[in-house]
C-alpha cells in the first residue's frame, strides 16, 4: 500500500461532511452565524454594537455597520500594538499585509489561532479532500508538495508578533509534520528577496521529486521556468515525472493556461482553482469539469451580499445573506469571521452560477473595474476577452493592465491596453479588432458606447517589452509573493507609471 492511500483515509470523514454543501448550505451558514456572535459578545467591537441583543440575521444587519479596512484600521492597529479582545477574543498574533487602500500603502488583516484553524488551514485540506475524491489513483503523497509562499517581519515591538503575506504566515504555522512532504526548506520559502529566493528554490527541488505545486500562478511560473533554464529540460516532464497537480489562486488562471500547457505535457497533469485571499478561504474548485467553484459554507466566515449596480452607486441597501442570492448577478461579497472582521467588503464580486450547492466564478473586484463612459467592464469580461483574441491569433498574453483615455489630443475617447506577451500576435491590429469585438459581444453597455465611434473609440493595445510589469512591482518593493498586477482601473495612475518605465509618452 502506498502513503497516498494511507494518507487518503484519513480524509473520508471530512468528504462525507461536505456532501452537505449540496443541500443544507442555508443550516452551515446559520451555525457559522450563531458561533461568530457568540464570540463576538466577548469583544469591545459587539459591546458597541449590541451584539447581545442579536438573535437573528435582521438584527445583526441592523446594529452592525457595513465596514470597509478603514473603518476597522483603528482596532486593527490597536490589536497590532497587543490589547486584547478588541475585534476578537484574546491576542491577535499575525497580520496578513495585503494591497493597500487609496489613503495606505498596505492593509493588515488580522489572522487570528481560530481563523488559522478553522479557515485558512481547513480550506487547504478541503482542497486536498476534493482531489483524492476526484482522482482515487492519485499518488500525490508519494513525493513532494512545492508551496510557493511570502515571506514576514516583525509586527511593531510586540513579542511574537509577525506581519507579512498570508502564505508566508501558514508556511510558519504549518504542521510539522507537513514539512516531510512539501519544498523548498523553510528558511528559503519565507526569502523577502524574489528574485533570490526563485533561484534557491528551484535549486533545492529540481533533483526532488515533485508531485504538486501550490501558489499564484504568474509567480509559479517564474519558479518553472528557472527550474528548465538550471536543468536544461524542455518540459517539466522530464524533471519530475510524477509531478500531476497545480492548486492555484489569487489571480485568473486563463492567461497563463496555455504556458503552463507547453512546459507540463503529461496526459495526468491537472489544474484545480482556489479562493483563498488574506481575508479568509472562500471557494474550491470541487468538480474538475466545472469552473466555477464551491462556495465553502462550514468554515468561520458568515457571508453578505451586495448588488453591485447598487454598490457602483453608493447605495448599500439591499444586502443579502446566502439564501438571498439570485443566479446571473453579480454581487460584491461582504464577510464576517472568526479574525474579527465584521460585514466588512472584501473588495471582490462573484456571480453565482447555481444554487444548492451555492457554485460562483469570481468575476473582478470592486476597485478593478472600467465604467469611465458608463461601459461597466469587468475583468470576467477582459480574461474572456483575451482568451478569445489570444485563441484566434496564436498569441499569448503573459501581463497586462487596461484604463481609460478621457480624451486625447484629437478629443477621442478609449480603453488602452498595456499587454505584456509571452507570444506576440503577428498582427496587433488584427488583435485590438478581435478583442474589441469580443468584448462587444460579452457586454452589452460596452457594445453600446462603442456604437458608430461616438462615446469609445476602438481600443488601443501598446505592446510592453519583456519584465516590463516585474520591473514595476519591484520597483514598488512587490516583487513575489501575493503581490498582483491592477488588471483594469478606472484611473491612469498605474498605467501612467508603467509607461513612463517602458519609456512611452504618457496620454494626457
């Protein structure tokens, strides 16, 4: 018997349990919320706010505030200078350092022992269930985990108090016995440095034998390539021949697909998606025949959520718990738990694709979006559409980030597309026509302001040259890690920097 089917077992308790999923999801989020408000009554944040005298979800929506990271920076950083039960009982010892807000360079979300436990970790071993269920000839525990992670410092002056990214602080507080079955050693997977750290830890798990990889997949992909540059392979195969699965999240996997295709060529290689985020563990992609993924009910995170028409107009009345949710609409997701965040907005939207079992795609985020004429471009919308002109052109995109022009020097307005290609297409112009279209078809308010040329003009594609987008995020200190490239903004800002390093001429 090998160790992936002694392993296994011990997982089939837990997959019976999340058979549940399927039609008690209204009963697990009522039982996450009973356990939240009942913790939450031994915080100064449920004194304030009457968490005693909530007995249901209606008043707990009316004597809890809809919060956002700057309504909860002062108890966080209190938190983060040591006092207790402040958003949470007792002491919260890490802080995930997330991307930050318009008025702060980084957000520290508080991880507490209960959200380790009882989300982070649960969510890894969730995934972990669903694969052996899907796959019962898997030999995954037979060789190594590679788990790309941050890295941390520490937090203020506090004693044993450590900030940095979410994978760097699960890395650190993974069991022990998860270190004979994952690479690289931990001194080198918590490296500050990227670039530094992609060379170790390619060096110490070439010669390994890999069964899995588990990170973000323009970072992963950093770590593979170097891996066939040291080697000399042409293809991973060849490296580690048991080498089956990639867990990934954090950003779309559809850019990267393809790439990831042409240096992995086993028939047995598979490709699961994850929700996990500094916030909490969300989803997973339980059916590898399906792309959406399910939502995960049972873990200590209670879910709101938020038209996002109405949220674009600042407007937040209408929110719902879990049973309120309509197939087909998109909706900004609001969360609650056992870290000490309270209704507070994620920043990500999601469109559910069923119910019973509750299924979702993640369709952009909050703050990534295009609506500069009244076009409502989200980033479904831009991977869908990229994805299409990279399949008709035989390109392949590698980064890219899109905003608006307002208006040039021949009052033309437009969407510009800074594209980074791991494989240009021969005909960028063919492209920009291919995209355009594309992006007409999946979205009506887009289709109608590019009608005849009079509100958007056909969008404009610069070509980046090569690390253009690495070359920005180190230059911002955000090289690795979980680290993301702003898909589409509103706003010039992040365009308008990344030009000026590739040396264009900004667009006024």
């Amino acid at each position: 018997m090998n160790l992936t089917s002694i392993v296994g077992k011990t997982f089939l308790s837990r997959q019976k349990e999340l058979s549940r999923h399927q039609t008690e999801g209204t009963a697990l989020q009522q039982s996450v919320f009973e356990h939240l408000i009942a913790a939450g009554r031994q915080t100064e944040y449920g004194r304030q706010h009457g968490f005693n005298s909530i007995n249901n979800y209606d008043d707990f929506a009316r004597l809890v505030p809809q919060n956002s990271y700057e309504e909860l920076k002062g108890d966080i950083d209190r938190m983060r200078h040591g006092e207790a039960n402040v958003l949470w009982p007792g002491r919260v010892k890490w802080y995930a350092k997330s991307s930050g807000t318009t008025n702060d360079k980084s957000k520290f979300i508080p991880v507490s022992e209960e959200g380790l436990k009882h989300i982070h970790y649960r969510g890894g071993k969730d995934v972990v269930a669903f694969y052996l269920q899907n796959n019962p000839q898997t030999r995954m525990f037979d060789g190594k985990g590679l788990i790309l992670g941050g890295s941390h410092q520490p937090n203020y002056n506090v004693h044993h108090s450590l900030v940095g990214d979410l994978s760097a602080i699960l890395i650190e507080n993974i069991n022990p016995l998860a270190n004979l079955i994952r690479v690289p050693k931990k001194q080198t997977a918590l490296l500050s440095d990227f670039e530094v750290k992609r060379d170790r830890i390619a060096r110490e798990t070439m010669h390994q034998n890999v069964t899995n990889l588990s990170g973000v997949p323009s970072w992963m992909l950093s770590v593979l390539v170097r891996v066939l540059e040291l080697s000399g392979a042409k293809t991973l195969d060849e490296v580690w021949p048991n080498l089956e699965v990639f867990f990934h999240g954090g950003i779309a996997f559809t850019p990267y697909r393809h790439q990831y295709e042409q240096i992995i060529r086993s028939p047995r290689m598979h490709y699961m998606e994850t929700y996990n985020a500094s916030e909490g563990f969300f989803g997973i992609q339980n059916d590898p025949t399906d792309h959406a993924m399910l939502l995960m009910l049972d873990y200590d995170v209670f879910y709101e959520f938020v038209p996002l028409d109405e949220l674009n107009q600042h407007v937040r009345t209408h929110v719902v718990p879990l049973e309120g949710v309509e197939v087909g609409r998109n909706y900004a997701m609001m969360i609650s738990t056992s870290c000490g965040l309270w209704r507070y907005m994620i920043g990500d939207t999601i469109m559910f694709t069923e119910k019973n079992p509750y299924k979702f795609i993640i369709t952009g985020r909050t703050k990534y979006f295009i609506n500069a004429f009244g076009e409502e471009l989200i980033m479904d919308n831009a991977e869908r559409g990229l994805a299409y002109a990279c399949e008709q052109t035989g390109a392949e995109v590698l980064e890219y980030t899109a905003a608006p022009v307002f208006m040039d020097e021949h009052a033309k307005c437009r969407h510009q597309w800074l594209i980074e290609f791991a494989r240009a297409p021969k005909d960028i112009g063919e492209f920009e026509q291919i995209l355009d279209k594309k992006l007409q078809q999946l979205n009506s308010d887009y289709e109608a302001k590019r009608s005849h040329d009079i509100t958007l003009q056909h969008l404009e594609v610069i070509v980046a040259r090569k690390d253009l987008f690495n070359d920005w995020l180190k230059m911002k200190g955000k090289l690795g890690g979980q680290h993301k490239i702003p898909r589409l903004s509103n706003e010039r800002k992040h365009i308008e920097e990344l030009l000026v390093l590739q040396g264009n001429k900004v667009t006024e």
